[in-house]
C-alpha cells in the first residue's frame, strides 16, 4: 500500500524546512563524529536529491500537467509566507525565468547557525525537483542568495528533445 499524499507544504514550505533543519542538523552532527562528515553530507545530498524528484513527479501527476505553466503555478509553494520574493522575467510556454532577490531560506539557515547545510537541504532541490516534474525542461542557475549572491538566477527552459 503506497504512503499516503504528502500534505505537509501546507504548513508553508519555510516552516517545512526548518522542521527538517532543526531534525537534520543535530543528526548530521551526531554522525559526523561517528563517519567521515564529508561522506555523511554525500549521503545527504543524495538522498534529497531522489526525494526532489520524487515530489517534482508526484506534483506532476497531482496537476495533471507538467508544462512550465503549471510549474509557474506552484512557485506559490515556495513563496508562502513572504518566503522568496520573486521578480518575474519570462514567462512562455517554452521558458520561465526569474530571480529571487530575497530568501528567508538562506536568512533562516544563518539564523539556525547552519548556512553551509542551507544549499544542501534546500538549493539542493531545486534541479531535481524539475526532473522529476518534467524532464523535458532544463534548469540553468548561475548562482543563489545562499552562496552569498545578491539574487538567484532561475532560468528553465523546455526542449522537445531532453531527456535524463
């Protein structure tokens, strides 16, 4: 019997993510004077990574879509609670692009004491999350808010002939 659907984003993505934070940090820690800390992050980032992807397909299937449209629609996801603000560039059927020129995310992983964990548990998701949505579309970003840039640069781009 599969699980039942993830409802968690309704508590706000944000919120979502420092519950996680404030569970993984800890955990990490503990680990990482049993194993190699490098290795213990590895493991980590893979296995958020299969996770994104997993979401990126089940909010597909939930839409019924998986154009760039849709996937426009959910941005709301992330940005509830003032999470990101959002300035919007392009928005077609084969491109969206934008730039978050402000993350909570980022300002709450520095407040929890724990940046260099930020881009692992969060930015981390972000190409996989469109793979598994729609592997059609390819994500470029150059840089983020949680490596110390002044925005993110979120370009995707849809190609009839990508596939992973």
């Amino acid at each position: 019997m599969p699980p039942p659907p993830d409802t968690l984003n309704q508590i706000g993505v944000l919120k979502r993510r420092e519950i996680e934070a404030r569970i993984l940090a800890p955990f990490v820690e503990a680990l990482s004077r049993e194993f190699d800390r490098q290795r213990v992050i590895e493991i980590l980032r893979d296995t958020i990574i299969r996770v994104a992807r997993e979401q990126g397909a089940a909010l597909a299937r939930q839409m019924g879509d998986d154009g760039l449209h849709s996937f426009a629609k959910k941005l709301a996801l992330w940005s509830k609670d003032d999470a990101l603000q959002i300035e919007m560039l392009e928005q077609t059927d084969e491109r969206l692009a934008f730039n978050v020129t402000r993350c909570r995310y980022a300002e709450m992983y520095r407040a929890l004491g724990i940046p260099e964990l930020g881009a692992v548990l969060s930015c981390n998701r972000d190409f996989s999350l469109i793979e598994g949505f729609n592997p059609r579309v390819k994500l470029t970003r150059t840089q983020t808010i949680m490596e110390g840039a002044a925005c993110c640069d979120f370009r995707y781009e849809l190609s009839e002939n990508r596939r992973t």
